[in-house]
C-alpha cells in the first residue's frame, strides 16, 4: 500500500475482448469478454510490478506509485497540482503497453482525477 503522502497514479488498462464473427448486442456481449485467462494474467504481471488491480468487464482499473508507473511505463509525467486535473491527464503521453501484456492489452490510459465543485 502506497505511503498517503506518496503521489498514487490511477489508470485503466482495456483488455482485447474474444474476437466475434456478429457485432455486439446485449444478447451477444458475453462472447466479446477477454478470455479469464487473459485478465488473471494481467492482473498477476501488473501486481509484481507494484500495481492493484480491480477487474471491471472488459478492463482493469489500477493504481501504482508515481515512480513505479514511470519506471514501468518508461514515462516522465507532470507533477503538482497542474497533474491531477483532467486537461493534464488527456494531454498526458501515449503509453505503450509493454510486450508481455501486448496480446492482451489493447490500450493503457491515465485516468483523470475528479474535479471538486462547490
């Protein structure tokens, strides 16, 4: 567990689904699930790496230490407040999914932090 005082960065990794012959439809959308095996293997390879995972559908939603993230990702992101809004995550640099989970991962984002109102 990340230190409180330790900057955590939150992003979601989208699994390729199971490849289908017919478009999605609510009847249809449990074929186009990515196989189990796939998201154990995800999950495990990212928690050695000093991520928590929590599974959704057809993704995972992760957090991991600043640090970690950039050293497993090979990026420098922007600290500061300036970071945790949602203009710096959409402007935040491609992340390439490395090649163990490049069969399985369609696509690695940083998830924007909410914005208080009030």
């Amino acid at each position: 567990m990340a230190d409180k005082h330790e900057v955590v960065v939150a992003f979601d990794v989208l699994l390729r689904g199971a490849a289908g012959e017919t478009i999605p439809t609510v009847e249809t959308i449990d074929q186009f699930r990515p196989p189990q095996k796939a998201v154990e293997f995800c999950v495990r390879w990212l928690s050695r790496h000093g991520a928590t995972c929590h599974r959704a559908d057809f993704s995972l939603a992760c957090e991991m230490p600043l640090d970690e993230f950039e050293r497993l990702f090979d990026l420098k992101l922007q600290r500061g407040e300036s970071a945790k809004s949602r203009a710096a995550a959409a402007a935040a640099p491609s992340i390439s999914v490395p090649t163990e989970l490049a069969p399985y991962v369609e696509q690695i984002t940083i998830t924007p932090q909410p914005e208080m109102f009030g």
